[in-house]
C-alpha cells in the first residue's frame, strides 16, 4: 500500500472519529445548556477578580489621601488625582460589561473619521468639517426610550450628571471656548519665553511646562448620546459607538508639530472592545507613508503600556472613492495591497470605504451606492470579528483593559513622580548636609577672624597702657578718663573693628544664605523654566535679621540691604565708664608705684574688656548661625512640601504606591467556551 493511499485512509478515520464525537455529544441535550452555564459563570468569576482588584487599588488611594501634609504638596496632589481618574476609568470599565459591545473609532490626521461615524450611525452625529475636541469622547448608542434628559456627562473624578441635548451641546461650546482661550494663552506665554531660549529641546520643555501650567482640562470625560431613531442600517443595532479625540493632529491656535495633540491614545484604547482605525487611503498612495506608519506605531506602542499583542482593530482605508477617481480600481487594490505591507500584522482586517458615498447612499436610499462604498463589505468584516466573537472577545478586552490602564498609569504619571519624589528627597538630605558643613566651617571661620581682630586690637592697647600710664597720673580726673578712652583703649578704634567684623560677618553669611535660597528655588521647583515657589524667598529672606536683633536685643542697622542686620552689643565698653576707671586708680595711693598699679588697673580693664566682647562676639556668632541654620532648613523643608508630602513621609508613600504592583487580577480560565469549541475540543468538565 502506497503511503498516499495510507495517509488518506487515516484522514478518513480521523474524520470518521470527529463525527462519531459530535453525533455522540449531540444526544446530549443538556450541551447547550451546559455552554451557557459555563460561560455565565467565568464571567461572573472575572466580575468578582475585576472587582476585588478595583477594591484593593481604592483602598492604596484612600491611605494615600490620609497622609498628612505640611505644605502645599503640589506634585502630590496631582498625583492622588491622577491615581483617582485611573480608578475611575477601572470603574467604569467594569460598569462598561453590562454595556453594548464598544467599538471605538479612531482617526489619524484628517482621515475622515466624522464623516466615517456619521454613516455607521445613520445620522448626523459628528461635526463634519471640524477639528476634533481634545478633551473628551463621545459614545452613542440605541435608547429604547425617549428622554427630556438623554445626554449622560460622565466626569473625570467618576460623577454623572444628565442634561437635555440642546443643554449639554451648550456646556460643550463653553468647555471648548475655555480650552482654546487657554490655547492661545500657551502660545502668547510661549512667544514671550521662548525667545531667551536656544536649543529645540529647551523649547519644546517650555511648552509642555506652558501647557501643563496654563492648558484647560474640561473636568468632562465622556459624553453618552442616547439615539432612539435608527435605521435598520445603523450599527448602533448591535454596537456602541464612540467617536475619540484625533491623533497627531493639532488644534485650534497652534501650529505644527509644536500645536497642542489630542488627549493620549492610551486615554481611551482600554476602553474599548473593537477599534475602527481611520486611515486616509490618498495618503498611503502617496510616495512616502512613511509618517502614517510612524504615527501608527508610536500610538500603537503607546497603547501597547503591558506588552501585549494589541489584535481588536481594523483599519478602513477612508477616501476609497477618491483613489478609484484618480486611478481606477487597480490603484484602489495597489493601495489595499500597500496597506497591508506597510501596516504588517497591526490589523485584523484592512477594508477600503468611502464615508461620503456611504452618507449619501443612506440619505438617498440608494443600495447599489451603499455596495460600492464598502459600507456592506466593513459591517460583514466587524460582525465577523466583533459581533460573532463578542461573547468571547469582550472578557478579553476587558482583562487587557484593566492591565493596559494599570500600566499606562504607572508609565505616564506614577513612575515618573516617584523619580521626581526620589531624587528630591535625595537632593534635600544632601542639601540639608551640605548646608550644616558649610555653616560650620564658616562658623569656624569667623571665631579665627575674630581672635585675630581682638588679638590685635589688645596688642595696640597694651602698647598704649606702656606708652602713656605715665602721662595719665599727672592728669585730672575729668581729663583722665578722656584720655583713656581716646588714646589708650581707643575705643573709637574698636567699636571700628566691631562694626567691621560685623560687617563683613553679615555680608559672608547672608551671600551662604542667599545661594542656597536660590538653590532650592531652583531644585525644589515644579518646572525648569516656570518657577512657582518664587514666593519662598521673601517668606524667609528677614527672619535671620529679625531673630539676631531680638536675640541680642540691639538695633538693626541696614548695612547695603544685606539679608541681616549688623551692629554688635558694646556692652563690654560700659566697664570703662568714668566710675569703673575710677574705682581702678584709687589703689594708686598704696604699694606699687602709682605707674606700675595704673598700668595694672588698665590692663585688668583691658581683660575684662576682651572678655566680654568675647562673650559678645560668641553669642552674636551662635545667634547668627543658629538662625541661619534654622532659616536654610526650613526653607529646603518648605520648598520640598510645596511640591511633596514632608519628607518624613516620602518613605511611607513609596510603600504604598509600590502595592499597586503586586495587585492584579487573578489568573482565573476567562476563556469563555463557545459550543462548536466544546463539541471538538473536549468535554464540560
């Protein structure tokens, strides 16, 4: 026997058993029933593992939002909204499973996307002609009923709210007005700042920080349209529709690549349970598609957050008509055929169409142009891969959702943050340190130039003592201590000193002080180019001059508007009052020569004198340091919690985002069984 004849009798055998099978499970007429069965309860099981998921992320939320805060914590405060719009998309993605099937559209460029929707629905639904609003999506669907208030505003912090349509396309214009007042802002702030910038880099970082400062973000993320007119045509007979913001394409006020883009692909992708992506088919027959491949891939890899394979779109090569003009069916085919070679793999299925013929043929009742569009061909191509397969598919798409928004999150906003959280936490240790050594070591500083003043000083008084205690003797008591104080202790000449050591002291100091003010300006800001801590400094620039003057209990002098003031107690000086001279030159009479006790006397005074500015100088030294060491910490304290929560916390906070990691949905069989599946691959147990 041949070995053909031997693989065709084992083929028929094989046939043979698979028929024996399905006859054999056929008798069975609980199958059907078992299929359902199955079926209803892996959904409910991945319900419950969505749920139990949601629940443990909202509380990691909650905890977040009971830390306590010591200053402003911008940076912080974005995040816990950030982290609370993603528990609100996760929320309604598992409210979304009792909703009709969702299939998105999305449109690259001017691809036609309106136009597209508007004949998928049957109607009038989207703007034709007009630039997409980047702020939101819009879903329509079938209402078996008639309401006043059929339009649903959904929110980003997860509220609801209904309105009449004619209410809701009001509120819309308004948001939209606000968004591009706050457009055109970005670009008048833009042209002003850009100009003291050189670099592309440098300028594409000012508007991204312009646009996050200054661009309006309508607190409206959804709007569902209820329609309760449709043709027997319309896709909304089996699906939900949602129009989405366009890709890469800019908005009103802007120019270019630099112009303000839609809201991220990611935004919305993990809603959806099918794709429709709009792509310009004159585009693709075009020399160089290069850039629709681009921006294809860049979207695609953007929503691709969890690295898995993204299989739920279909692309509709929009403007088929025009490309039938230009050449003729056989360009039409080229361009299919390039489509398929430039997009390899991104696409279940790739379906030329043309959205104006298809609105015309709906409004006119025309089949034969409804044919040639390709609106009959794209509803057969998504029953087959979304409507046929929506049982199955949707558990998929909704598990590929749930991680996708998980990890776009941590991607986009959360990794991000908490790099930022921790190189300022290290950057305010090592500030805080640095600090502390720097004021040590000018504290140091300033006792050794103080000891060589005072030094010097008493080394030209004990010259004078030796010089004139002779000449004092002979003197009247009123023109004694005159001259004393004018020629021997000088004390014109020390009071100098002070005031210079002061001086210079201040001077030194405050310089220290303002470069780590500036610092911490610079380290501690939200922005590179936009500063918004500008008002740190003048809450701390007088404390130093205002703490060293009630210390010392002196009056502040305004030394060249330096931070502090100068002036030191002279305290020391009073001990060479008339009196305490006196009392000094009363043992003149006995013992010694009256030179000798006299110079005694005035050396004794000169070591009281040196004792005390000691004293002075030291307390004045402390005070200054102390001050300012409280003042640099403070203001790196501040300038940390105006951005994060305090610094003692940050630790605990890195806990609790960390927990966002280790929660996902349990690996449960998902996988729903369709009957064929089960009547030839295995049995219901």
């Amino acid at each position: 026997m041949s070995d053909i004849v031997v693989q065709e009798n084992e083929v028929l055998k094989e046939a043979f058993d698979i028929y024996k099978n399905i006859t054999s499970k056929l008798s069975n007429n609980n199958l059907l029933e078992k299929v359902r069965n199955q079926n209803s309860e892996s959904n409910e099981r991945f319900t419950q593992a969505i749920h139990q998921s949601i629940v443990e992320i909202k509380e990691i939320h909650k905890e977040l939002k009971q830390t306590k805060l010591e200053g402003n914590a911008k940076l912080f405060k974005d995040e816990l909204k950030n982290f609370n719009e993603l528990i609100v998309k996760l929320d309604r993605l598992e409210q979304d499973m009792a909703f009709p099937y969702m299939l998105y559209v999305i449109g690259m460029g001017k691809a036609g996307k309106s136009s597209l929707l508007n004949s998928l629905v049957g109607s009038n639904v989207a703007d034709v002609g007009t630039l997409p609003k980047t702020w939101k999506t819009d879903l329509f669907y079938k209402s078996e009923k008639v309401e006043k208030k059929s339009v649903r505003m959904r929110y980003r912090d997860g509220t609801e709210q209904f309105y009449t349509e004619q209410d809701a396309k009001k509120l819309i214009e308004n948001e939209e007005r606000k968004r591009e007042e706050s457009e055109d802002k970005v670009d008048k702030e833009f042209r002003n700042h850009s100009k003291a910038l050189n670099t592309p880099e440098e300028k594409s970082e000012l508007r991204r920080e312009l646009q996050d400062k200054f661009l309006y973000r309508s607190k409206v993320y959804e709007v569902r349209w209820g329609l309760n007119k449709i043709n027997e045509t319309s896709i909304l007979n089996k699906f939900s529709l949602i129009d989405t913001p366009g890709l890469s394409q800019a908005h009103a006020g802007t120019q270019g690549d630099q112009g303000v883009r839609g809201e991220n692909i990611s935004d919305f992708y993990y809603q959806a349970d099918g794709v429709l992506w709009v792509l310009d088919a004159t585009t693709l027959s075009a020399i160089t598609p290069k850039k629709a491949l681009e921006n294809l891939e860049q979207s695609l890899a953007h929503a691709n957050a969890n690295g898995q394979s993204i299989n739920n779109i279909i692309a509709i090569l929009n403007h088929a008509d025009k490309v039938i003009a230009q050449g003729g069916e056989e360009t039409l085919q080229k361009v299919i055929r390039a489509a398929n070679d430039i997009f390899d793999n991104k696409f279940r299925d790739v379906v030329p169409y043309s959205a104006k013929q298809a609105v015309d043929a709906i409004k006119n009742n025309d089949q034969d142009l409804l044919e040639n569009s390709g609106y009959n061909r794209l509803c057969a191509v998504v029953n087959r891969y979304f409507y046929y397969n929506a049982v199955d598919s949707r558990i998929i798409s909704k598990l590929q959702g749930f991680r996708g928004e998980v990890s776009t999150y941590q991607r986009d906003f959360l990794n991000l943050y908490l790099e930022r959280l921790t190189k300022d936490s290290n950057q305010l240790a090592d500030r805080l340190n640095k600090a502390e050594k720097d004021l040590d070591s000018l504290q140091k500083q300033f006792k050794q130039d103080w000891e060589i003043k005072i030094s010097g000083y008493v080394k030209r008084v004990e010259n004078n003592i030796n010089i004139h205690a002779k000449k004092i003797i002979d003197l009247s008591e009123s023109a004694r201590t005159g001259f004393i104080e004018k020629n021997i202790f000088q004390l014109d000449l020390l009071k100098n000193i002070q005031l210079s050591y002061s001086n210079a002291s201040v001077k030194n100091l405050s310089d220290t002080v303002e470069r780590y003010l500036k610092q911490d300006e610079s380290t501690f800001s939200q922005y590179k180019y936009l500063n918004i801590i500008d008002d740190l400094k003048n809450n701390h620039s007088g404390s130093l001059k205002v703490n060293t003057s009630v210390a010392l209990g002196v009056e502040v002098m305004d030394i060249g508007g330096m931070l502090m003031g100068g002036g030191l107690a002279m305290a020391g000086l009073a001990l060479l009052g008339p009196i305490g001279l006196a009392a000094g030159l009363l043992g003149f009479l006995f013992g010694k020569s009256k030179e000798e006790k006299a110079k005694e006397s005035m050396r004794e005074n000169l070591e009281t004198l040196k004792r005390n500015c000691n004293r002075d100088v030291e307390k004045f030294i402390t005070t200054m340091f102390t001050t300012a060491s409280d003042t640099l910490r403070n203001h790196a304290e501040d300038a940390f919690t105006s951005l994060h929560a305090g610094s003692e916390r940050t630790k605990d906070i890195q806990k609790l985002f960390a927990k966002l990691n280790e929660i996902e949905v349990k690996e449960v069989d998902f996988q729903r069984k369709s009957f064929a599946h089960l009547l030839f691959k295995g049995s219901l147990s």
